[in-house]
C-alpha cells in the first residue's frame, strides 16, 4: 500500500494525473499537484478539487521552461519546511498525430522536449529533495512511499511490441517514450546509491484526449488505470527499479 507522506504529479490538471490526485486526496498528507496554467480555464476541475481538500497545493510548473521548474522546486522545498518529497510522477506529455511519411521535424522536436527533457530536468531540480526523503526514511530497501521517481511512459515506446501500430504511427511520440525509456533505466542505475527507486509505466491505453483517437474510445476508463496504478506503486521494491511495467506492474519488453 502507498504511504508516502508527500507526493508531486505533473500535468495534474487532466486525464491521469488530475485523477492521481482525486484517488490520493486523504490518503496522502502533502500532494503537490503541478500544471502550466493554473488559473486557465483548463485547470478548473484541479481548482476545485483543491478547494475541497486541504493538503492539496497547485503549483506552477510548465516543464518546458527550466526557470519555471527551479521555480516550483524552491517552492515546494518551501512548503515542506526541511522534510523529503517521497514521491515524483512524471506524468505530463503530448502527442502530434502523424504517419511515417507526414511526420516533421519541428513535431519530433517538441514532443522529445516535453516528453523526455522535461522528465529529466524535473527529476534534476527535485533530487535533492528525493535524496532527503531517502536519508529520513526508516524504511529499508526501496519504495515509492520512500523516494521513488515514476516516468509515466507508453507501450507505444516499446521497440519489441509497438502497440497500436495499425491505429496510429505517431513517430513523435513512440521515439520519445523510447527515450524516456531509456532516461528510466540510467535514473535507475544512477540513483540506486541513494536508495531512490526509477521506473517507466504504461498505464495503459486510457480514456483520456490523448489516448482516444478519431472513431476510437480506449478501452481502459482513467479511473481504473489510476487505481491499478497506485496498487502497483505501492507494491513496487528494489528489484523493481529501473524497469518497465504497465498498470498493472507486469513487466512491458524494451
């Protein structure tokens, strides 16, 4: 089960992040629900939901621009007042529809930027607040309720399964969970010292505007995939780390 004191969700103010923070509102003491427009019509819903419950603080983050993102650190480094963050949810990504042949360069760029950069410079500016985290916890080994960074990935990145090939090419954003992937699997060699668990996710495909495609609902609800989600967060160990599974923590090939 996830006991993690405090938690961070980027793109939380829709889809699957915004029902992170739903499903973990009074389970969770400190949930730092991130998105780029706070006060946009768009982020209704995460004003509302915060509104109702204490605990839950909206943070400006856009993860394309890294004085943004230094900004937001030093902010929730702030509000714990000298405690760790136990848990990092990279979740925030986009997609440009595409075919092999009509895919451009300016496409790829930006959905590598989002989806792989970002991850990464979110995960540098909130390290020393993981390793915090990690050094206060009575916990032996590792686990998200201790310090855990969580790259929400795709099996569409996956080289050996390619999901979804016939439905939708989307080369922008299968090279870039390819690539986040991978930024998973060095966080996980990388941080192991500092008993941080890394991992990639496929939550599935999912209910969400990314994952309904023109004349195609995704199969899984989003309420369902969070719930499977946190389950397998909570579950996850040390042997776990650096790996790739899906919502449900079976393990998804590279």
């Amino acid at each position: 089960m996830l006991q993690a004191e405090s938690v961070l969700v980027t793109g939380s103010n829709r889809g699957i992040g915004l029902e992170i923070v739903r499903q973990l509102v009074g389970k969770i003491h400190r949930i730092f629900a991130t998105c780029r427009d706070p006060e946009g019509p768009r982020a209704q819903e995460l004003r509302s939901l915060a509104a109702k419950h204490q605990g839950v603080e909206i943070i400006p983050l856009d993860i394309n621009d890294p004085s943004s993102i230094e900004k937001a650190a030093a902010k929730v480094t702030e509000l714990l007042q000298g405690a760790g963050l136990n848990l990092l949810i990279n979740n925030a990504g986009i997609v440009k529809p595409s075919s092999l042949e009509s895919e451009t360069a300016e496409n790829m760029a930006e959905v590598y930027k989002t989806n792989v950069i970002g991850p990464m410079l979110v995960s540098q500016a909130f390290l020393p607040l993981l390793r915090k985290a990690s050094q206060k916890s009575p916990q032996k080994g590792m686990g998200c309720s201790k310090a855990a960074i969580v790259n929400l990935s795709s099996e569409g990145g996956s080289i050996t399964n390619i999901l979804g090939w016939s439905i939708g090419h989307v080369m922008n954003y299968r090279c870039s969970k390819a690539a986040l992937n991978m930024l998973s699997r060095c966080q996980g060699l990388g941080f192991a010292e500092d008993g941080i668990l890394c991992i990639a996710l496929h939550p599935g495909w999912v209910q969400t505007d990314m994952g309904n495609m023109p004349g195609q609902l995704a199969p899984m609800t989003v309420d369902a995939s969070v719930r499977a989600i946190l389950d397998t967060l909570g579950r996850l160990t040390e042997k776990d780390s650096g790996t790739f599974v899906n919502w449900e923590g079976v393990v998804v090939p590279w």
